[in-house]
C-alpha cells in the first residue's frame, strides 16, 4: 500500500512527459510483476500446507548459457572433449579355440579374436562346520570363521547391496525382490541392516575425508538442498572441490550450523566467494517491458560474459597489473547508470559484492562458479525422491558418508566396487588405501 501512496494523483501525471509517464509505467509493471509472484508463491504455499499439489517445477529449456560461451576454442581447430577409447576387461580373459570343419588339403592361418563378456549371477550357500573341541581344563574351542565372514551374509552380498543401494541409487524393495528371483533367502529388514549394521568405520572414513580436503585444498564448494529426517524438514549440505565431497544433514541451515559441519575451529572459513554464474542468472531473468530495457539488459549482459571470459584467462596468468585493471573494469560495468530502474538496483546489489566476486584475483585457486557442487548434490537428490527421508541417526549418518564416499572415489577414479570389496576384505579384490591419504596427498591412485 506504500507504493500506491507514492503514486501521483491525476493532476501531477498530466504535467508528465512522456519519456517520464514511459518510465512510470514501466516501474509499476515490475511492481505489478513482483506482486503476483508473491501471489503465486504464497499460493503454493497455502496449497502445501493444505495437502494440496501445487505447479510442477518445469525447468527452463535454455540457461544463460556464459560459462560454455565463454569457454576458449582450441586454436588448433580440435575437440577438447576427451575421447573414452577402448575399453578393455578388467577380468582375465579365458582363450577358447573354436574349431572348423575345412576340407582336406586347407592351409592353416591363425586364428581371428572374438571378444565376448558375459555376466554370471548366482547366488551359493557356505554351510561353515565349525569344528567343537573340548580341553582337558573344561574350555571349549570353537573354530574361527574365514577372513571377512562375520554375519549370514557373506562380503560379496553385502558389497552388491551397498553398491546397489548407494552408488546405483535403487530401493530396498528392488534389491530385496532381484536377490529372491536369483535364489537369496533374504527380507527388507535384514537388507535395511545390511545398509546401516556395522558401518561405523564407512562413516569415521567419510569424516576423515572431510578433514583432509579442509586441511590441504585451497579452497572448497558449498551446496545445500532441501532433506526430510525423523519427519522434520532440514537441511543437507555438501562440502568438497575437484578431490573429494562430503555430505551432511542437518535441521537447520545457519553460519553456527556451517561451521559446526565443517569442526572449523581451526580452518580458516574467512574468505568467502559468491558463483559468477548465479550472479549472472539474476540479469539473465530479469524482467524487461519495452525495447530500451531489453536492449540495455543485453548490453551489460554481454559486458559481464567479456569480464568473466577474461576472470578465466586471468586465472591462467595471475598478475597485479592485471588484478588492479580488472577491478577498475568491475567498478565501470556495476556502476553504470542505465535509466532502467530495476536493473541499476540489480547492478547496485551485485556492486556490493565486489569482494566476494573478485576473490579469485587474491586467489586464483578459486574457481568462479559453484558447478561442481551443484552436480555433487544431484545424487542427494535423486536419493531422496527415491527414498524420501530418513527415521534413525544412523541411517542418515550412512546415507550421507556412503554418497560422499562413492562421489569421492568417482573423482579420485577409484570404482566404488573395488573400494567397497577392500573395506570389506571380500576374496581377490583389490586393496585401496583410505581415501583421506588420496585426498590428503592430492593425487589419485595409478
């Protein structure tokens, strides 16, 4: 209603020109724009608490678009995108000589490959009779089960659960009914153990990671997302860079709460940098009403593209000529004055942050968007729209340090299958170290 009073009653908008009546109108519209946004969210908001659905989230089908369109061509005229090549077995490959019927008098002239891999899915039963014995003192000895055998179900189901349920994001119904169709006596309730039983060690190493990246990388990415835990709403916060990632559910989204996640008592969480990407966003769905609005938005959209093109090329070459022309070239373009009214304010705001968005000329480090994190919390994501939420502590305790470990052993490319069969000294598998010495020593295994 304040607006309105401000508004000039009729004799005061006849005395107006008609550049001033344009310039009115147009920032009434925004008004008017922003008002039935309101409307609609508090809509949504109201249909929520009702039980009701609300509008489906449909994505836009183009984003803005600037880090790809800023990315450098190769000089050379080739394709940077990294061919996979050939893929060769990880599993020794058995020879079979195939004989054929020739007549007589052929000459012999070698053989011609055919590679073929099959899968073999069976399910065994190990029945262990374990030898009694009897001292002469009245003790009596019990033979000791094999290495990596410690409950009804052997290491080999067990890493096929995990892998199934973490890294190849099923449902315990599913697993529960392909184990069954294959011959494996088990329930949902005995696979819901398997998940969470035992798996201290998963999330101290989950811990670990977390503290190694915060003590060497240079810097780290933060994301969040919405989580569902004991029936309340919270929040789920992800941590890493290009070596690791980490992830942590929480009920409230505070800085208290940040650095609780991080133990940050002795990190130095000081220096913060804001995403060039979503700064950008915010011009890139402004909202324009005549050709002079459209025509400066795309003005200074496209200086920001040019500045965040040379932010890259600067992160290449550091320098302090370049540094100190780059942040007078900050100052021209946030601080222009357009005559649209919205977007001065938006350049105003974003001029604010001038700090945060430059970090990268004090360190170069720093990457200029949030990307990375972004893709990282995809997999909560999908997990939760698959499961929902969480009950016990510990199941999400597990959820989180088994998704960060299987992100961080993507990156360090380590197959979660071969990590979870050393963890789990199942027979034959290959040894992994802890990740945290990968991550720690910032270096992927060979």
């Amino acid at each position: 209603m304040d607006s309105i009073r401000h508004v000039p009653s009729s004799p005061a908008l006849s005395d107006l020109s008609r550049p001033e009546l344009e310039a009115l109108l147009a920032e009434l519209l925004g008004k008017v724009l922003e008002l039935e946004k309101a409307v609609a969210e508090l809509r949504e908001e109201n249909a929520r608490l009702k039980g009701l659905k609300g509008r489906p989230d449909i994505k836009p089908g183009k984003p803005s678009g600037m880090d790809k369109a800023t990315e450098q061509a190769d000089p050379a005229g080739r394709d940077r995108k990294r061919r996979r090549g050939k893929v060769a077995p990880r599993v020794t490959v058995e020879n079979k000589v195939v004989k054929a019927a020739v007549p007589e008098g052929s000459r012999f002239k070698g053989h011609e490959p055919f590679l073929v891999q099959e899968l073999v899915i069976s399910a065994t039963a190990i029945c262990y009779q374990r030898e009694r014995w009897v001292t002469p003192d009245g003790r009596t000895v019990l033979a000791p089960l094999p290495d990596g055998i410690d409950s009804h179900f052997g290491p080999e189901l067990r890493r096929f659960v995990l892998m199934q349920y973490h890294q190849g994001q099923s449902t315990l119904p599913r697993i529960a009914a392909f184990l069954r169709s294959v011959g494996v006596a088990v329930s949902k309730r005995q696979l819901q153990r398997l998940l969470t039983g035992q798996q201290e060690t998963f999330v101290a190493e989950a811990q670990n990671v977390l503290r190694a990246g915060l003590e060497t990388s240079p810097y780290v990415s933060v994301d969040d997302t919405g989580a569902r835990h004991a029936g309340k709403n919270g929040y789920c916060t992800q941590i890493g860079n290009d070596l690791f990632a980490w992830f942590g559910t929480r009920t409230f989204k505070s800085r208290l709460n940040f650095l609780e996640l991080l133990r940050a008592g002795q990190f130095n969480v000081g220096h913060h940098a804001l995403c060039w990407v979503h700064a950008e966003r915010l011009m890139h769905k402004l909202d324009t009403f005549t050709d002079a609005h459209r025509a400066a938005q795309a003005q200074v959209r496209g200086l920001i593209w040019d500045f965040y093109s040379d932010l890259k090329d600067y992160r290449l070459k550091p320098g302090a000529r370049r540094a100190a022309a780059l942040r007078k070239r900050f100052d021209r373009i946030f601080l222009r004055r357009t005559g649209f009214v919205t977007l001065d304010r938006l350049l105003k705001r974003l001029h604010a942050n001038k700090a945060e968005l430059l970090t990268v000329l004090d360190r170069p480090a720093t990457p200029l968007h949030t990307n990375g994190s972004e893709s990282d919390i995809r997999c909560y994501v999908t997990r939760r729209k698959l499961s929902a939420g969480t009950r016990s502590d510990i199941g999400r305790d597990c959820r989180d340090a088994f998704l960060g470990l299987a992100k961080t052993c993507a990156k360090l490319g380590i197959e979660v299958w071969d990590y979870l069969g050393s963890r789990l000294k199942v027979a034959g598998s290959v040894v992994v170290q802890p990740l945290d010495v990968y991550v720690r020593g910032r270096f992927r295994p060979a």
